[in-house]
C-alpha cells in the first residue's frame, strides 16, 4: 500500500521530455527519467483504499498495490518478480499503455492519480539493468507441439506461456522480424527497438522457435500448420485497414498511415527494401484519424521535415474533465494531448473529408471538408449531419489514412475454415478462446477487434492457459492474475 501518508506528502509527478526542438532531430526515445528516490515518493501514493479498483481497471489483473508497496521500500527485485508474475511485456505497456488503471485509481477520484505506468517500467528497467531477467527453461517437455501465428504481442505473451507449461512451440511471423505493430507500427520514439530484442532472445534462450518471413496462408499452407501442430494460436491481429471511399482516394498521396509508419520504422533501423518512399519532407500533411496512430503519424512528419501538419478528427472535440456518462472508475473519452502533438500540428473535430484533389498527373494537391454535427437520440444509433455552408479546400500533398482496421485477414479465415462475425473478427469466446475448429484457437485484436497491447498480452495469456488444458486435460497457467512462478 505504499506510506499511509504518502498521497498527503506528495503530488504526482512523471517523466520529463526533452526539447522539442531537440528530440524532432532523431527517432530515440527522449522521456528523462525520475531519480530513484523521486520514483520510490511516487510508489508511496498508492492508499490504503481497501478495495484496489486498479485492479479492474487493468485488463491483466497486474498487482499494482503490492509493486507500489515493494519500490516504496526499495525492493525493486520483489516488485519485478510481482510484475512479471502477471505481465509477460511490462516494457512495453510500461511505455505505450494508455494506463486504464490509473483512470480506475482510488486516489483519482479527487487527486491526481498514481502514476502506475511509469513505476511499471522503472522496475522492469531496473530488473533488465540489474540482470535479474534470465531464460528459464521449462524442467520438462510435454511433447505437445504448438503453432503460434502473429508475432505481436498477443503471440509473444501465448509463445510464452505455452513454453513455460512444456509445450514445443513456433511462433511463425510474416514480417521480416517479430513484434508485429510494436516493431512496424510504433515509432521509435515511443519504442526503441533494441527494447523488443532483448526479450526476444529470452524467449528463444527459453525454446520458443521463431520462423520469420512465414505468412501462413500465403507462403505456408493452412493445412500444412493443422496437420503438423497439436493447436495453433491465431494471433494475427486485425489487419484490414478502413479506407475512404470518396472521390480522389486513388492519388497519389493518399497514403494508409501503417504504411507510412511501417516504412520509416524500417528505415529508422537500417533497412534498403523500402519500395517507393513516402516521405513527409516540404509537404502540406494533413492527418486523417485522431488516435494513437494519427499522433504517431503526426510525430514523424515532423521529424520528416513537413512544411505542415493538420489533424482531422470526424467526432466531436471531446471534454478536458470526465463526461458526465463516464463516471470513475471507467474509462473517460476526454481531450488528450500526446507529446506528438506538442511537437506543432493544428486540430479540427467535427470534420469529414468528402473528396481529394489532385492535379493533371495524379498527385494529391488539396482535398475538400465539411464540418458535421452529431445528432444523438435515445435508443437509437447517433446520426452525422453534415453543416451547408461550410465547405473548405485544403492544401495537402500528403494525406494520412489513420482510419483503424476491421477484422481478420481473409485468406487466413478461408483456408482454415474460420467462421467470423459481423466485424470479421474470427469468431470465438472467452469461455475457451477456441475457434469453430478444434484445436484452433484465437486470441488478440484478431478475436476481439482492435485494441490495446495490454489486451493482447491478457488474451494471449489466457488463450495459453485453454491450449494447455486442451491439450493436457488441466493446465496450471494462470487465466488473469497470480499463481505463476515470478521469472524475473
């Protein structure tokens, strides 16, 4: 619980960032660290509030009072053999989560709330730094062999856990390396690369086989997977990007953002094969999505040199406090600012683009807008009204589809035999996260949509603990939190 008066003491504090000016020079991360004993005053926030609804804020039920508690008292070894006991990646949502269990904390009823994220990864930092993350082997092998397919963090945290309760596993990946969107969707100023690979080679140091470049459905056949694994793990994520089915879409210029993202990741780490690039440099950008990857997006055209960045964002400018209809403990849709965004861009709400304009050799120069109006009534689903008279033409060179994705890939689906529902998620629950075909199961943004790295790794982990007891009859693999060995 932390020092009983440790939320009177002391105020919130994060991580500082470097200069703007300074960190759009390069793609490192730029956060500047707390000192230690800043970290262990922060660690002493955390009350003594009886019921730790951080708990239900965090998809993976992580021990957030009992880690708090562990660094207050300077024992950073027991808070990462805590942590790690329920988060495979506590890296990675230590940096990306948008920290839902800081939005359920006790304290941020009326304070500013635990700043659980960054205690997160100072102790999985320190546990690296300190050597205590060591390959552990399992002691027995079951002679059960598992297909893992998607490299993201939904498989890895599946990979894992299958591993550790004996199985033989192979992740196969359809990249080049693994890590899904954390390697090729996410920047390396909110993630640095080296922070995936070193995890990797715990994995394989445990057993876990990574076959790359291995595109199941496409370059591998699906029956060939079914007729040589005793289960296979779909962990594919949900792959098919939104477009924009107005006039123009087909110019050039008009530009899915993960192909943006995921060509400057490549070239960012060395990579030639980048086919025909898409640079933002001297370029009118206008970003179409207001999301994570829209900022991520907005980030790198700046370090990309744009002459401009612009934001559109169709919903409505969304409040700086909790709505009204999201009370605490849940999640609140407010106003939030990344550190992209502080970096320049200009942001409209409430604006749809209806057409794109290009010039006689089919580059994109301009696109068109209206602003539009929600319309809500109860009961029903809410009703977009566009505004006459406010059309507006824009200058744009580059135009960024940040649009999120729909489902599952469909060559996949087919030649297993998936049946999906009506967002084309492969279809399958919680109950046992197994597909219509037995022996298949489906964990992640592949099963339950587009979502967060902290969902995957909690899907991954679970679907781990139904493949095992499939496998075995009973399985020892935790389901949400607790009962697994602390490997740190």
């Amino acid at each position: 619980m932390g020092k009983i008066t440790g939320f009177l003491e002391y105020k919130r504090e994060v991580e500082a960032y470097e200069p703007v000016e300074q960190r759009v020079k390069n793609y490192n991360e730029f956060t500047i660290p707390l000192s230690e004993s800043e970290i262990k005053n922060q660690g002493s926030r955390c009350m003594d509030c009886g019921i730790p609804f951080c708990h239900s804020g965090c998809p993976l039920g992580n021990l957030i009072p009992d880690f708090n508690d562990k660094v207050y008292k300077g024992k950073w070894k027991e808070a990462a053999a805590i942590l790690h006991s329920t988060n495979n990646f506590p890296e990675f949502t230590g940096r990306l989560c948008p920290a839902p269990c800081e939005e359920a904390c006790v304290l941020g009823i009326n304070e500013d709330p635990v700043t659980i994220e960054n205690i997160e990864k100072n102790i999985v930092e320190t546990a690296f730094k300190e050597g205590w993350i060591q390959a552990h082997p399992p002691k027995q092998r079951t002679g059960k062999t598992v297909a893992v397919i998607g490299g993201g963090p939904s498989g890895l945290a599946a990979a894992q856990q299958l591993n550790r309760a004996g199985h033989l596993v192979t992740l196969f990946e359809r990249d080049d390396k693994v890590g899904g969107l954390l390697r090729y969707g996410i920047p390396d100023f909110k993630l640095e690369k080296e922070i995936i690979d070193r995890r990797i080679e715990v994995l394989k140091e445990e057993g876990v086989k990574f076959k790359t470049n291995a595109h199941v459905g496409v370059n591998i056949d699906a029956e060939k997977i079914k007729a040589e694994f005793d289960a296979v793990v779909l962990c594919g994520g949900a792959t098919v990007r939104r477009g924009m089915p107005i006039p123009g879409a087909d110019l050039k210029g008009v530009v899915q953002a993960m192909d943006f993202l995921k060509q400057n990741n490549k070239r960012v780490s060395g990579q030639k094969d980048l086919g025909e690039e898409i640079l933002a440099t001297d370029k009118n950008v206008i970003v179409i999505g207001g999301g994570d990857t829209g900022s991520d997006c907005i980030g790198t055209s700046n370090r990309h040199g744009a002459k401009s960045v612009t934001n559109f964002e169709i919903l409505d400018k969304p409040t700086t406090g909790r709505p009204a209809h999201q009370p605490w403990p849940y999640w609140p849709m407010r106003l939030r600012t990344s550190s992209s965004h502080k970096e320049g861009v200009e942001r409209f709400f409430s604006i749809s683009t209806k057409e794109f304009l290009g010039d006689k050799d089919g580059n994109l120069k301009g696109l068109t807008t209206i602003e539009v109006e929600w319309i809500f009534k109860p009961g029903e689903r809410p009703q977009l009204k566009e505004l006459a008279g406010t059309e507006k033409t824009w200058d744009c060179d580059l135009a960024l589809l940040a649009l999120g994705f729909t489902g599952a890939e469909t060559t996949l689906v087919e030649q297993f035999g998936l049946e999906t529902d009506f967002r084309t998620n492969i279809k399958a629950d919680t109950n046992n996260y197994m597909s219509n075909i037995p022996g298949i199961f489906v964990a992640g943004d592949m099963r339950r949509g587009q979502s967060l790295i902290v969902w995957a790794i909690s899907e991954g982990r679970q679907a781990a603990h139904h493949v095992d007891k499939y496998l075995m009859g009973e399985s020892h693999l935790p389901l949400k939190s607790g009962i697994d060995l602390p490997r740190v």
